[in-house]
C-alpha cells in the first residue's frame, strides 16, 4: 500500500489541503481528487436517511490509483489516493484514515487553542 495523494476537503469542497507525494504530474492528483467528490456526494446522498457509515470505501479506480474516501460528522471529506500495485485491505484503509483524521482533529483544535 503506497500512499501518493492526500487531501482534505471542506463542507462546499473547497480543497482545504492536498499534497501530492509524487514530483511528476501533480496536477493530475488535483483533479483525481476533485472527480472523486461526485462519488462522494452520491454515497452521502444516499445514506442521508439512516446513519452514514463515515467510511465511503473505494471511490473510483483508475488505471494506476485506487481512490478511497471518508467523509467527518461536520462533512469534511478526507480522500486518500493510492497505487494500484498491490491488494489492499479495508480494515487497513480505514486505519489511515483513522490516523488522518486524528492528525487533522487535533491540529485544527490546537491551533483554535494556541491563540
């Protein structure tokens, strides 16, 4: 499992944060991510009614990535793209995710606190 893209994205998706951890073709992470966000809209919309899982899974494969998604209680969507070079395990997925969200959660309070 090889990250290569991060990015977090506000409630209007608008991209809070998105790094790339591949020099060549950055760009191109910008708009996988950002295709992405219509696949989110449709899982949310779906599960809108009932309790929403905040794992969304597998967004959208493509040739060399597979695209994961999660989205927060305040609908902050975290999107995780990675190589397509080895099987990959949702239980390990949502582990990242995990991780990031704490990561995210708890700069976003510490900063709101440090002032």
């Amino acid at each position: 499992m090889r990250i290569v893209c991060v990015a977090v994205v506000g409630k209007s998706n608008n991209p809070l944060y998105i790094k790339s951890f591949e020099t060549q073709d950055t760009m191109k992470f910008h708009y996988i991510v950002h295709s992405s966000l219509d696949v989110v809209d449709e899982r949310t919309k779906k599960t809108s009614q009932g309790t929403a899982e905040m794992y969304l899974g597998l967004l959208c494969p493509t040739e060399d990535y597979k695209v994961y998604g999660y989205i927060t209680n305040t609908k902050i969507k975290l999107i995780v793209v990675m190589l397509d070079d080895m099987e990959v395990k949702d239980a390990d997925v949502k582990s990242v995710f995990s991780d990031t969200f704490l990561t995210f959660f708890f700069i976003i309070h510490y900063d709101s606190f440090k002032e």
